[in-house]
C-alpha cells in the first residue's frame, strides 16, 4: 500500500443545538470574546440571533461581523481582521456556507500574523515564524451542506477583479465544526441544490484525484455520495425533513474531509473562473462543468468513475467504459431532477468569453495537477464550449 497521511478537524459534534454544541468547545479554550463572522442572508434568514443570544446567555461577550461577500474579496477579508482586533476577539466562529467560513479561517489567522495575505496564497505558504502566539481558536457552524468548508484546510479568496486564489495549509483546520440539520431547513431549493451538488463533485473529485488519493478519504467519498444522493432528493421534495437536511450536512462534511486530503481538480479548476468573472454560485458553476469535465477524463481514466456508478447506479452494467458513462448520465439526471439548468447561455456566459475563461482555468495550477488527464488549454475550451 502507498504511504499516506490524514488530516482532519479535531473535534466534530452532529445534532446538537449550535450554540450549547459551541459554548462546550470554547470552554476548552477559556475564551470569553467570541467574533461570529457570517453574511447578510445568513442575518436575514434568522439564523445567527439565536445563536448569538444563547451564547450570550452563557456568560460569553459576542461580536457579530456580517458583511461578507459571497468569493470574499481580500479587501473584506482583511476588513474583517480590522474588526475582529479592534473587539479583541478571543476566539473566531465561522456561521454560514463557505464564504463566512472561509473568512473566518483567515481572520483567525491574521489577527496574530505578521504577515501579509497576499503572502499566504498557494499550498503551505503560511510562515508559523511569522504567528508567534499561534492563531485565535476557531470554530465552524455550516448553515449550507456543501462546501465542506468547516473541515478544510482551504480558504478562497478573490483578488483583484477576476483571480480565486487560495490559502492552503493546516493551520487552518478549524478546533472544532458543529453540525445542527436545524440550521439548514430554511434553505430555497435551488440553494439546497446547487450546494448538494457542490458537495457530491467534492467526494466525486477527492474519490478520483491523482494525487494523494487514500483509502480513507476513498471511505469518506463513498460514504458522502451514498447519503447525498439519498438526502439530495429528498430535501427537495421536502425542505423540512430533517433527516434528508441531516445526510446532506453529514455527507458534505464527510466530502470536505476527503478532498482535504485528495484535491480537488479540473471541474474546480474551470468553475472558478465562471464564478469571479460573472458572479455565478460556487455550486453552481461547479455543476455547470462537471458533465463535460467528467466526460474528458472518462475517455482515458474511465475506472474509477465506474466504480462509482456501481455505487450508485441501480443495474449499472457492461463495460469500465459503459460503467463510467452510466455515472455521468445518472449526475446529468439528478441535476436535471433538482431544476437545475447548468447551461453556461443560462448566466449570461456567450461564446465570445469562453477564449478567456479557458484562459483563466489554466492559471488554477493549483488544482489541474491534480487531474487524472492533463487539462489544456484547447481541451478547457472545448469543455466551456460544450457547457455553453
């Protein structure tokens, strides 16, 4: 067997209430002046009062910080910081999908580094020379199952106009996740789909990756796409069930768990510059690639994606090749069944922006070394222009 290692967050709770969950974790740190960095939605959908005020009721001083933008540009990031100092928060929690979470993974860094963001970006660039006292505790409360965002060590934020970079390194696991189904009843259908579908290319992605694929994150993806493609169709039909919310949240955590550990690749790689240059859902633009991506890599690497459809395709038979187009087709269908339109024409995309989208998809080196085929220029324009 190959040598491998395995990361991940140290302390997880499931079903508990968020803030009884929380205020047992930042026991353990003897912080008292907590910082909950969250969005406007999140605000407005009532989700982060009562969490605030139950914390409060506990003995804990709470700041609530809100305006954060969905692929957090650098200048919010670092605005966040500024807030988080000057409350002299103790200790940091991320409440909402992946762009609060992502913040906060950040503000918890900076807030006792000496340096700069811009330094940071890329695989294991953070300098522990630099954070002498170590980082603010963190903690993660996802209020979407789909990021997988609060067990990564993985925070995305947008630079300049139009890059996604990242800040990849595992000082930013956060202490500890919790996960309450509760807290994402209320999501609109076509936010439980695009971040359930989110969520399934991470287990897809990590389960194929080229590098550093592992038996354990193998587990994990398997594992996640058997409860997503049960709870996915079921929260749709049904927003308040309970249950399908509380597979979709497992499921995308243990998803975040597996491509933290086996990268992600291309399908990111080419959704990421859909999302900075027209402003469209993470989710989304991932399911916009993912068909003609899956069907690129399937020409040469059909094995693996035929494993998958034997994990969840019913009857799914003949050869590799067939196998691996049965789970194309099947992800093709449950994209279709959620209403989903992963058409590029749908979001404004023309066949004019698509040399500049390719263009940028080859600076996401990051993320297409990963890839089981190596991804060109040409073939990403094919991809966007098959998308369109």
């Amino acid at each position: 067997m190959t040598a491998f290692s395995f990361q991940t967050v140290p302390s997880l709770k499931f079903g508990e209430p968020a803030a009884e969950a929380l205020a047992a974790m930042l026991g353990n740190f003897g912080a008292k002046r907590l910082m909950i960095i969250t969005d406007p939605g999140v605000v407005s959908a009532g989700l982060v009062d009562p969490v605030a005020s139950a914390l409060t009721e506990l003995g804990l001083t709470v700041a609530v910080y809100d305006d954060v933008e969905a692929d957090p540009p650098q200048a919010k990031v670092l605005a966040a910081v500024s807030a988080a100092q000057d409350f002299g928060a103790e200790a940091i929690v991320g409440l909402g999908g992946g762009s609060p979470m992502d913040t906060a993974k950040l503000v918890a860094l900076l807030c006792r580094s000496t340096q700069a963001l811009g330094d940071m970006y890329g695989v294991a660039q953070v300098d522990r020379a630099q954070i002498a006292e170590g980082r603010l505790p963190l903690f993660q409360v996802p209020t979407t199952a789909g990021t997988g965002s609060e067990v990564t060590p993985i925070a995305i934020v947008t630079v300049g106009a139009e890059i996604k970079l990242g800040v990849v390194d595992p000082i930013l696991y956060a202490d500890g996740a919790v996960l309450d189904p509760s807290l994402t009843v209320g999501l609109p259908p076509h936010v439980t789909a695009h971040t359930g579908i989110d969520a399934m290319v991470h287990a897809i992605e990590a389960y194929t990756s080229k590098v550093r694929k592992n038996p354990l994150s193998d587990g994990l993806a398997q594992q996640a796409l058997t409860l997503l493609a049960a709870g996915l169709p079921a929260a749709m039909a049904d927003g308040s069930n309970v249950r399908a919310r509380g597979d979709m949240l497992l499921g995308a955590m243990l998803a975040g768990q597996a491509f933290a550990n086996a990268p992600v690749a291309a399908v990111h790689a080419l959704a990421y510059p859909i999302g900075a240059l027209f402003h469209v859902p993470h989710g989304l633009s991932n399911t916009q690639v993912l068909g003609p991506v899956l069907r690129y890599n399937a020409e040469t690497h059909p094995d693996l994606y035929a494993e998958l459809a034997d994990l969840l395709v019913p009857g799914s038979a003949g050869s590799v090749s067939q196998r691996a187009g049965n789970f194309i087709e099947y992800m093709e269908r449950l994209t279709a069944d959620c209403g989903v339109n992963p058409r590029l024409r749908e979001v404004g995309i023309s066949h004019n922006d698509l040399p500049k989208l390719a263009e940028d998809a080859m600076k996401q080196t990051r993320l297409l070394q990963n890839n089981l085929r190596e991804m060109t220029y040409d073939a990403a324009l094919e991809i966007y222009t098959q998308a369109l």
